[in-house]
C-alpha cells in the first residue's frame, strides 16, 4: 500500500509528457542519461530533472557504470500504480451501481404498471 506521500509524487511523476515517454523508453530497455537527453530538444540539466523527478517517484532507478549514471523503468512500481487505478476504479464504480439501482427503485415505485408481475415469485417448475 502507497502513502499519500507516494502516490502523490507517483502522479506527479506522471503527470509531465517529457516524463512519461522518459519512463516509456527507460521501460524498454536501460538507457544513460546523456543517451534519454539526446532524445528531446531540451537540455541535459532538465532531463537529467526529468529522470530525479521519476526516481523520486520509485517509476526509475539509477546506476552508475563508468561515469556515466544509467536509468531503467521498474515495472513493479507500474503494476503499483495501476492497483491504485484499479482500485479508486471499483470505488466509482460501486458508486455508479448504487445510483442505477436507486433510480431503477425509483422508477419502479413511480411506474408500478410497467413492470407487472415483479413483486410475484418466479414460477415453482
């Protein structure tokens, strides 16, 4: 389970085009950051930012080889991310499923006639 620390910095991670497709490509394979910054038309210092920013979040990790600081996606901290979607998913969707069945209840209280026979048990076989 994530603190709202975490989730916080997770979305906050997310929340940046340049970050996303940094994590995107750092998914797909290990890449230093001279190599991620060749990539974008910006300058070393704010990708290197970029990938503090994602390392922060737990969506990076970082080693060095040589001199050069190599960053890789960690998939585990996606799946996290994605548990917390789906769970703040199932919450709205409770939600909905509560709002359909009080309005089905509503309107068969309001239009007994439209739907005869349903305060009736169902034929015994």
């Amino acid at each position: 389970m994530l603190s709202d620390d975490e989730v916080d910095a997770l979305f906050h991670a997310l929340a940046d085009r340049t970050r996303r497709d940094i994590l995107r490509r750092s998914l797909a394979g290990e890449f230093s950051v001279s190599a991620l910054a060749a990539q974008y038309d910006m300058s070393f210092a704010a990708v290197q930012k970029h990938v503090a920013v994602l390392e922060r979040a737990g969506l990076v990790t970082k080693r060095r080889q040589g001199r050069e600081a190599l960053a890789s996606g960690d998939v585990q901290a996606i799946r996290r991310a994605g548990a917390l979607l789906d769970d703040l998913e199932q919450v709205w969707r409770g939600r909905v499923a509560r709002i359909d069945a009080l309005l089905a209840a509503d309107h068969d209280a309001a239009h007994p006639d439209t739907n005869p026979g349903a305060d009736e048990p169902p034929p015994q076989p």
